[in-house]
C-alpha cells in the first residue's frame, strides 16, 4: 500500500499510552528522596559551561531550566524526566506505525514498553539516561519515516537529533556509528551516499562541535572517566552477567522485543528496515566486549518493541478481540507484579515487603539487589543512593551551628564524593551554608585553589578512615555525627569538625587538585 494512502497515523490512540506512563510516574516521583546522580547533575546548573568531567552540556541546561520553571524539590526535578519518558512511548508507538503497525501493534509495543522494569526504573530520574533514550528512539523514528517518504526533511531532523544527542551522552556516538554499519550491510546502504544524509551528519557534527573543542581545552576528561569506570566498575561485569540482564530487564516483555527483533532481521514485511535489526546485534556485540552497563543499551529496545507489535498482529490478524487482548495481558500485566522493586510507587515498608518476597520466590532477579560491591543488599543500588542525604545535610548544618560567627568567616566545608557534595549544595542554600568544596568528578572544575581556613566540616565517606590519613596535619578533630539509615549507601559516612589544618593539608590538596585537572 502506498505511504500517502495509508490509513490514519493513530495520534490520539498513541496518546492513551502516553498518558498512562505519565500517570505511572506522578505516582512515584516525589518517593525516597533525591539519587546521588541527580545531585551532581543539579549542581551543574550552577555552573553552565560547554562540557563537564563526566556528561556532556545538556542535562545542564535543562537541570537550570528545570529549577528556574519548577524549583528544587524532587517533584520539580523529575518532571522533564517524566516529560522525555512520556516522548518515548509517543515514538515507540510512531516507529510501530511507520513499520505497518495498527492498533493493536501499537497497544502492544506501548505496553510492553511502559511496565518492563527497564524503563520503569530508568525514566523518571533526573539522569542523562532517560533523555539519552529519547533521542535513540527519535533517530529510528527519523529513519523509518524517511525510508517511506523519501522526505529529506527527515535526514536533517535527524542531524539535529544525532547532534543534540551528543551533547546528551557519549553512547549516542556509538548508536550512530551501529545505524550507520547496518545501513552499509542492508539494502538500503544507498542512503548513506544521498548528499543530505552528509548535510545531516554535518549539521550534527556543528551542534557537537562546542563540547568537543571544550573536551580538547580540558585534556579530553570523557577518556580519563571512561578509563576509571572501567577500572572502579565496568571490569567487575562479566559477559555472561550482561547477557542475563539483558535478557531478563524487561520481564515478560522480552518475548515482545525478541519477536520484533526476528521480524526485522528475517521479514520481508519489514526488510527495507533490517538495518536496524544488524543495529541492535552491532550495539549488543560492542556493549558486551566492553564491558558496559545493561541500561546503556536500553534506547535500542524500543525500536524491537514496535517490530514486535507488528509482528504478533501479523500473526494474530485473524484473531478475534478476545485472543488479542489476552496476548497484550500475558506480556505487560506480570511486569506490574515487579513495579515496586524499580519503580517507587509503594510506601518505604510495603517495597522492602516486596523485596523481600522477590528474593525468596524469583531468585533470577537476585541481580537487581546486588551492588557494586557485589553483595546481596535489602533495596536495589537506586533505592540505596536515595536515602541518607538528609542525615548527611543535617550534620553538617548541625556542625556549622555550633561554630561562633567569627568561626564560621574561616570555615569551609569538604566532602569526599559528589553524592555528598550535590546534597549539602543543594540543601545547603536553606541553611545559608558556603559551597562545598569536592575533589571528586566535576566538582574538580569549580574548586578553589587552596584550602586555607581554620575550620573544615569534612564528610569522610569511610566514617573517619580517611582522616587518619592525615591527622597529623591537623590540632584536632571530633566527630559531629553519621550516616545511620541500614538502607543507605552512605551509611556509616561520617561529619567531622577539622581544627586548624597546617599547610601541609593544603599541600596535599593542591598536587591532587592539579592532578585531577590534567585528567
């Protein structure tokens, strides 16, 4: 059937499912407090430039916007989260449209999308992640749309797209070299000589220019970042740990996205658009040699999403309404049963219920409670990197009142991560406390050159172990308070008033300051 003659686009239809994801997230977004993620990306706003040591520009931007529009509560903070999430469950039905799709392949592939736990957990935090997601589903809805019109108005929304991209996440770089590879393998290889795919890629070669001029004046820190996640975090995930996570992140939904993913690879239906089958396979192969973290291939599952919706209403497409609507069920209504352990849209004690009857009868899920440092925890690492930022901020405000005003002129206040530091900057302002002072990620950027009070509030993120390593440099110290929350992350992180540090600190402070900025 010709493209023009087809029947109508679905926007409305799509829009119910655009509204139940919104609805899903209001639910939960203002629970369990701020992610230590989301506190560094928060910070940003205060500090706009081209680049930072660990993301590109854009979460900065909209991390000001946010504030500025919405506030600083942790509703405020994820509505453009929820906003992005909302986009990607238009697009996902919009790519199904454009693959042949119809009510029901859009019902489906929406649905799957919306209840599998990778999406569920990843799109309402304040996270580049989420966003990241949106323009992977963007692209693919650009190039299938091109594919059937010919439009090469399409090419040049999706420079802008791969552009802005960039400037959101590294990983889109890596999604558009494996589009890229898989149009060179399929038949439609011959859209990458069209002189407006150059004109696209060009257009998104300007919009990332900044940051990468940005990352040459700063030592390119993106390799100094990549190089230490690999060290602190990525070799301790195995090829066969990264297989199973990808296979069992979406629950039930899986059968959904591996339908879709045959349908493209082998369909004729669907082989103008087979390169995003060899796309997917290409993404895969790399996350898997590199050791990468699951959620980094999440933006490529929508596209097998809508793929799998067509597929099952060609399968089904003489079935009757009963049959259809126990199909949607079978794949989308088991993944609300494991809601509460990525989504928090329970109170603190009925999640821990559900956690808990989790590792007792579905021990395939033993992952999701299983940290970084590789033990078996009561909450997910998430759940954990939310809570004990209000003990932290309470101590150190409770620390900077029991100093005299004139004390308080020569204090500074240091933390030793950026989850630390995020938190006491940003509750810090209602309390009228000075900036705090971090050597750890971007932090590094905005540090002053020497530590030269006579008061330091430092939190030791080893509840004192760091301070011996220089307790000779100081007259004193006593501790203020602790982390004590069993479910956080933090916990045992310690607040300690430093008294009259010598030289030798700043000293030690300096070389490693200047170290870090070289990185």
């Amino acid at each position: 059937m010709p493209y023009q003659n087809r029947r109508s686009s679905y926007a409305f239809f799509i829009l119910i499912f655009v509204a139940i994801k919104l609805g899903l997230n209001l639910l939960a977004i203002a629970h369990f407090g701020f992610h230590r993620d989301e506190f560094l990306h928060l910070v940003l706003a205060d500090h706009l430039d081209w680049g930072y040591k660990e993301v590109p520009p854009f979460i900065a931007i909209v991390a000001k916007i946010s504030s500025v529009i919405f506030g600083d509560s942790v509703f405020a903070a994820r509505i453009f989260p929820t906003i992005a999430s909302g986009f990607i469950v238009w697009f996902t039905g919009l790519i199904a449209v454009e693959l042949g799709g119809r009510k029901f392949a859009i019902a489906l592939a929406c649905l799957a999308l919306i209840f599998a736990p990778a999406f569920a957990a990843s799109g309402y935090l304040f996270q580049p992640v989420v966003f990241d997601q949106l323009w992977w589903v963007m692209a693919v809805w650009l190039l299938t749309k091109y594919c059937n019109t010919s439009a090469v108005k399409y090419l040049y929304f999706l420079g802008l797209v791969v552009g802005v991209g960039l400037l959101t996440k590294y990983t889109m770089a890596f999604f558009t070299f494996a589009l890229i590879i898989g149009l060179v393998f399929s038949k439609n290889r011959k859209l990458l000589l069209n002189r407006h795919m150059i004109g696209a890629a060009l257009l998104a070669l300007l919009i990332f220019l900044p940051n990468l001029i940005w990352q040459i004046q700063h030592h390119l820190p993106v390799i100094t970042h990549m190089h230490n996640l690999r060290e602190q975090q990525l070799d301790f995930i195995k090829p066969s740990d990264f297989i199973m996570q990808e296979l069992t992140v979406n629950g039930i939904a899986l059968f959904v996205w591996l339908t879709g993913f045959v349908f493209l690879l082998f369909s004729f239906r669907l082989h103008k658009f087979q390169f995003l089958a060899i796309a997917f396979v290409l993404i895969f192969t790399f996350l898997l040699v590199m050791n990468g973290k699951n959620y980094y291939l999440f933006g490529a599952f929508p596209m097998l999403f809508a793929a799998g919706g067509f597929g099952f209403e060609r399968w089904l497409k003489t079935s009757g309404p009963a049959l259809r609507g126990f199909v949607i069920a079978v794949f989308t209504i088991p993944n609300l049963l494991l809601f509460p352990l990525v989504l928090p849209v329970l109170p603190l004690n009925k999640t821990l219920a559900a956690f808990r009857i989790a590792h007792d009868k579905l021990s395939f899920l033993s992952f999701a409670t299983r940290w970084e440092d590789h033990k078996q925890h009561a909450t997910t690492q998430d759940y954990g990197d939310m809570m004990g930022w209000d003990e932290i901020t309470a101590n150190v405000v409770k620390a900077w009142n029991s100093l005299t005003p004139e004390q308080q002129k020569h204090t500074q206040i240091y933390a030793d991560n950026y989850g630390e530091a995020g938190a006491v900057h940003h509750f810090g302002k209602q309390n009228n406390l000075p900036d705090v002072i971090s050597l750890n990620s971007s932090f590094t950027l905005w540090a002053p050159d020497s530590l030269n009070a006579q008061y330091i509030i430092y939190v030791d993120d080893q509840g004192g172990g760091n301070i011996k390593t220089f307790a000779q440099h100081l007259e004193s110290y006593h501790k203020v308070g602790e982390v004590t929350n069993p479910l956080a992350v933090e916990k045992g992180t310690g607040i300690f008033i430093l008294v009259h540090p010598g030289p030798q600190l700043n000293e030690r402070y300096s070389k490693e300051l200047a170290r870090k900025r070289l990185e």
